[in-house]
C-alpha cells in the first residue's frame, strides 16, 4: 500500500486508513482482528480510533490486538480526545481533561504512546493557549509524537496552526481530519486550502459518502447495511436524497466504463486528492475490508475525475 508523508512532517502513513468507531458494537473483537491482520498485511499502517468510540471499546480492543496479532511497530495508532457526551458540557479542551483523556487512552490501547493524537471537537470555552500548552506538554513527555486536529472550521484551524508555527519548539499541527467525499466537498472551501498553505494535510473520513457511493443504496435499504441499524439510520438519510442518487448514478457510470467498482471509483477519488494524505473507511466486516483493499491498484484517469467534479459540484435540483 502506498505510503504518504504527513504534511511537511516525518510521519508517514498508508494512504488508506482502517477506522475502527464500529469496533465493539457492530464489530466484535474476532472479526477486528481478523480485520487488523488483513489490513497490515496488505501494507496499510494508520488506525484510526477515539476515545469515546464505543464508549472506549474500540480502543480497548485495539490494545489488546496490537502485540497479539500485530506488531507494535506495524501500525501508527492515531486517537482523538475532546468529546465529554456524558459530562456537564458536550467537549472540553481544557488542560485538565485533555491530560487524563490522554492518559485513559494509553491504559486502553495498552501503549506508552500515540502516534497521532488529534483533538477531536473545538471547544469554544477553552483558550486556544491553554489547549495547545496541553498539546505540547503532552508531547514533551514522550506520550504524543504527531498532533492533528479536527471538526475545526478553517479559519479556528489556521489559528491553531499558526499559534504552534509561530513559537520555536512547539509541536505543529500536521493533521486536519474533515469528512470529504463526492458527497461532501466542504473542505475545498477553506480547509484544504489552509492546510496546505500551513504545512498540514487532510485525513479524510467518510469517503465513501457514509457508504452511499458503494452504490449499495441505489435500489432501496439493505436489510444488512448501516442505514437499516437504528443507531446508524440517521447518519446515513442526509445522503439519500436526490443529489446524491445524481452522483451515484455518475460514479456507477464511470465504474461500468473503467470495468471497477463504484466504491474503487469513489474511495480513489477522495483518496487521491491533492492535499489528503490518507482517507479513513470504517467496514463493519472483513470482506467490506477486502473490498477496500481491492482498490489499491485503482487511479482514475484525468477525464473520469472531472467528470465526477462536475457531476459532484452540480447544485441539488
């Protein structure tokens, strides 16, 4: 699998991401390492997981694969933290939180450090300073090596990043996590933009359209898909409407032509984007896994992908 750098840092990671939120709830532990070993062995090295997916069960999960069923070394586990569903306010990047999040994660993922630590939500009560001190404290104690972000608009991510850029020895922020899909182009606005301009790099998650652009929708709900699970329909609905058949149709068209599957036509799209260093998918199964992995070899020609930019840009009607 193809190996990308990071921004302008030393990071480098597999341009595909295995994202790992079903872990523990649609996923259970078996199948996740059958999902792990696939995943590695085909080159991929990012794991993405968060604190509060599943409540901490993804990373409880992770932690007791790694060194199980894979090496340490093999994969470059990236969390999040910020997220407090269950506490007075809904997010909270004040120092004193972020440090213990930091240390709950380490004790579940059974690691003394993260790869890539992201801050997960902006947190309008906290002061950025106080924030990135965190960041940085964490980092200088060895338990962080890469810091990203994300659900930041574009203007509160370049504040961060200039913040860090600005004084010598602070940790930059090589990493802006935003969902990016044909079904999503938002970050072109600003934030891909931004990132770029500030030494940074997408990662993109849902670049399959939360599933839709795998073309599984295209004649009603699966029985067995996301948007047949109670706690998954809503995710799913916004990209059921009309526009979104439009671009369906579209990308199945350009899958037809190119004899591939409409999730390799739209995971490379995303994936091969300028400015993303890898996209995140998160199959709930091993052979959805497979299926990702099948894409590798997938790079859509220059007259596909402008096709699918117009047909993907189109306004809704």
């Amino acid at each position: 699998m193809e190996q990308r750098q990071v921004g302008g840092s030393g990071l480098w990671v597999s341009r595909t991401a295995l994202g790992t939120m079903t872990w523990g709830k649609d996923t259970q532990e078996d199948d996740a390492a059958d999902q792990l070993t696939a995943f590695v062995d085909a080159g991929g090295t990012l794991v993405d997981t968060a604190d509060i997916y599943t409540g901490g069960q993804s990373e409880r999960i992770l932690g007791r694969l790694v060194n199980n069923v894979v090496r340490r070394d093999d994969v470059i586990i990236a969390t999040k933290a910020g997220h407090t569903p269950e506490r007075y306010r809904p997010c909270d990047l004040s120092r004193r939180h972020l440090l213990s999040a930091l240390d709950a994660s380490l004790r579940r993922l059974r690691t003394d450090h993260v790869d890539l630590w992201q801050l997960h939500v902006h947190d309008p009560d906290t002061p950025p300073e106080e924030t990135l001190a965190a960041v940085d404290a964490a980092v200088a104690s060895g338990r962080v090596r890469y810091v990203g972000v994300g659900g930041l608009s574009a203007w509160t991510f370049a504040k961060y990043a200039a913040w860090q850029r600005a004084g010598g020895g602070r940790a930059p922020v090589v990493a802006a996590g935003a969902e990016y899909s044909l079904l999503n182009r938002e970050a072109e606005a600003d934030l891909l933009p931004a990132a770029g301009d500030l030494g940074a790099s997408l990662i993109a998650w849902s670049p399959l359209g939360r599933g839709v652009l795998s073309a599984k929708y295209r004649n009603g709900v699966p029985a067995d898909s996301r948007a047949a699970l109670p706690h998954m329909a809503s995710y799913v609905e916004p990209y059921l409407g009309e526009r979104s058949r439009r671009v369906v149709e579209s990308v199945c068209t350009a899958a037809e032509g190119l004899g591939v599957s409409p999730l390799a036509v739209a995971l490379s799209w995303a994936r091969d984007r300028e400015g993303v260093a890898a996209a995140t998918v998160g199959p709930r199964t091993t052979a959805q896994l497979e299926d990702v992995l099948a894409t590798e070899g997938v790079e859509l020609p220059h007259e596909i992908r402008e096709a699918l930019d117009d047909a993907s840009s189109a306004p809704a009607r």
